[in-house]
C-alpha cells in the first residue's frame, strides 16, 4: 500500500494525496458513483484484467508514441477528459490543467459546469481545447455557449448524451453535496471541513474564488454559490434532447463533433448517420447509470460496427499509459480521462499533473516497447491475450 511519505510514482498514489488534501464532501463528488459504484469499479477492474502479450527480439529503439488526431500531433493518445467543479478541487484547476496539458502536448476538454470560463481556460493554454456541452432547456443560452466555445478558439465540441437526468450518487446524498441534510449536516460539509483541511482552505477556498460556474453564469439569475448552480443545472438538463437535435447542433458549431456517452453498437452507429466526427465510448466514469458494461467492455463491439466511420474515444478507468495501450488495442483511436488528473492537480498541483502525464507516457513507451510495436498506430487485438 503506497504511503503519504513516498514520493508519487503513479495515478493511486495522487488519489491518495487528494483525499488527505480535500474536504471529505469535495473528494467524494470527485472519487464516488452512482448507486452502488458497481460500473465505477467495473472501469478499472475489467482493464486491469486485460492481458498484453509479451513478444520479444523486435527492434523497438525508434520508438514514439506520438498520435495524429484532428489536425494536431499529440505526444501520445490521450485527452484529458471533462470533469464538473474541478475548479473547486484545485486553485483555478480547470485553467492550471488546459496549461498542463497544453505544454505537454495533449487536448484538454473543459467541462460546461466548471469554475473556470471558457475565456480564462483558452487565454491559459497554447494547446488543443475542446469544449463539452451539456444541452439545456434554453436553446438560447446554448447559442450562445457554443458561440463562446467558438470564439474562445475551442477545436471540438463534446457533446455529453448520457445526462437527461442526473443520476443518484449516494456519497454526496449521505454527505449532502447533493442537497438536504439539515443545518449541522451543511455546517459539517462546510465550515468543519474547511478547517479540517487548512491546506486546501487557504489555498482553494479563499484564494482561488470566485467559486461560480462561469460558463453557465450568465443563465443563472440571483445563482451565488456551488449550490444554487447545482440546483439550476439540475432542473435545467434537458429531458427530451434526440437525434433530432444533431443537425441543429452542427449547424450553430461548424466544427468537429464528438458525441459522448455510446454504449451501445446500435447508438454508435445512428451517431455516425447523423454525422458525428467522433463517439466516446463511456458510461459518465459509472456516475450515471450504475450496473451498465465498463466503458472497456463496450468498446469492441462498437469499434467492429463504426471503426473507419468515425474517430473512436474511450473514457473510463484509465489509469496508467498500459491502460492506453490497452483501450487503442481494443479498438479506440484515442483515450480520455477523468479523476487521475484531477487527482493529480489536487494532491500535487500542476507539477503533480505534469508528473503523472510524463509516468504515463513512460508507461505507454515501455507497453509498446515490450509488446514489440513502435507507433500507436500500430495497436490491435492482436497485442491482446486472447479471452476464454
């Protein structure tokens, strides 16, 4: 078991540093999933039981695990993926992690829901940025967001399918993140846990406001605190979204299109008819529909049906550079994540991030290295142990 007093060498060891530095409410909205978190642990329990194959005297010493991947060379395949109020686990995080990833030459996408405005996270970063979209009720408002993703200089628009409702997470309900509890349940998840965690407190809490959601503060009237966003956002999703709105989501962006939350091989393939540039494969990290296949599971059956139709992400329980490989293997063209990097900003700020893209990059190289393959684009069932 990795201790506090060693240094960081991989993704747990910085989840680790985060639930000492959080306050317990704000690292179990970060950590936690819906219901029971069956889906959440079947994310990093089915890619840990992937086996790679080991294969030995290739000639692996020009070895780079650089990606092409709409318009940019990244150096390797990953984006990180979005992640709602990460702002609020880091001082200004969704700005620190777009510089981050910028700098070390990988996509950022930046949640609707964040701390930071789409502006302050663009003026940050010298690298890709893509914009993830949640549909509201407003059409007007969504307009207009869209046209500020635009302007902002945002490369991809993701948009977030697997939300018409928010899904039950029983850590914020037993916390009351997500509302209730009484007034000693708030004074706990307030005040005695900022005092709990001075570090974060200091740092976060006082220094790194204002702690609204930027993006969608314009929209909210009289809205002040994380809460009364929340509530909005809560009754703002918008229930009846269909295919139908595709076509008029194209039209307001102009640009790339990803489609996020595709489980299934029949919803993947109506993605592709409605001209989606690209689908994640994800189930929202096991925080919406809990009891659902991991996002690795549902992969290569999607992957045979659209693979050559469009580009294919997968989001959900990466956890290390092996994890990557294993995803592009499956079927993927690119892999996302979530919590690590938020792990990593949180216990380690953006050196802890920039350390943890650079572990899992090592990892990748030496993957790729030892499974006798030289460019990602090289990855295929084929580097997979065979299933019974």
């Amino acid at each position: 078991m990795p201790t506090l007093t060693l240094a960081p060498a991989c993704a747990s060891d910085y989840r680790l540093r985060a639930e000492k530095r959080l306050p317990r409410f704000l690292f179990d909205y970060l950590d936690g999933g819906a219901y029971a978190e069956l889906t959440l642990r079947r994310n990093v329990a089915d890619l840990e039981a992937i086996e790679l194959r080991q294969r030995i005297l290739r000639d692996v010493s020009a070895l780079t695990t650089e990606k092409s991947f709409l318009g940019n060379t990244l150096t390797m395949p990953l984006a990180l993926s979005p992640v709602g109020l990460s702002g609020m686990m880091a001082r200004r995080g969704e700005a620190s992690a777009a510089k981050v990833a910028g700098e070390f030459g990988i996509p950022y996408c930046l949640s609707t829901l964040s701390i930071c405005s789409v502006e302050e996270v663009a003026a940050a970063t010298q690298g890709p940025l893509w914009f993830q979209l949640y549909m509201i009720r407003d059409r007007g408002s969504v307009a207009d967001l869209i046209a500020r993703a635009k302007a902002a200089g945002a490369s991809a628009l993701v948009l977030t399918v697997d939300l018409p409702v928010v899904g039950t997470r029983y850590r914020d309900v037993r916390n009351t993140m997500s509302g209730g509890g009484g007034a000693w349940a708030r004074l706990r998840r307030g005040l005695l846990s900022y005092m709990m965690h001075p570090g974060w407190s200091m740092d976060v809490g006082l220094r790194g406001g204002p702690h609204i959601l930027a993006n969608v503060a314009p929209y909210v009237p009289d809205a002040a605190t994380p809460a009364d966003f929340s509530a909005w956002a809560n009754a703002s999703l918008d229930p009846s979204v269909s295919w139908k709105d595709i076509e008029w989501i194209k039209a307001q962006w102009g640009g790339p299109l990803i489609i996020k939350g595709i489980l299934d091989r029949e919803d993947a393939l109506e993605a592709v008819n409605c001209g989606a540039d690209g689908i994640v494969v994800s189930n929202h990290g096991g925080r919406q529909l809990d009891g659902v296949a991991s996002s690795i599971r549902a992969l290569p059956p999607i992957a045979e049906a659209v693979s050559g139709k469009t580009l294919i992400l997968m989001d959900g329980g990466i956890r290390s550079g092996q994890d990557i490989l294993k995803a592009l293997s499956s079927g993927a063209d690119l892999a996302m994540m979530g919590r690590p990097w938020v792990y990593a900003l949180a216990g380690g700020g953006e050196k802890g991030l920039a350390h943890l893209l650079a572990a899992m990059k090592g990892e990748l190289t030496v993957s790729m290295a030892l499974t006798g393959i030289t460019q990602v684009t090289e990855a295929a069932p084929g580097l997979l142990s065979p299933t019974d």
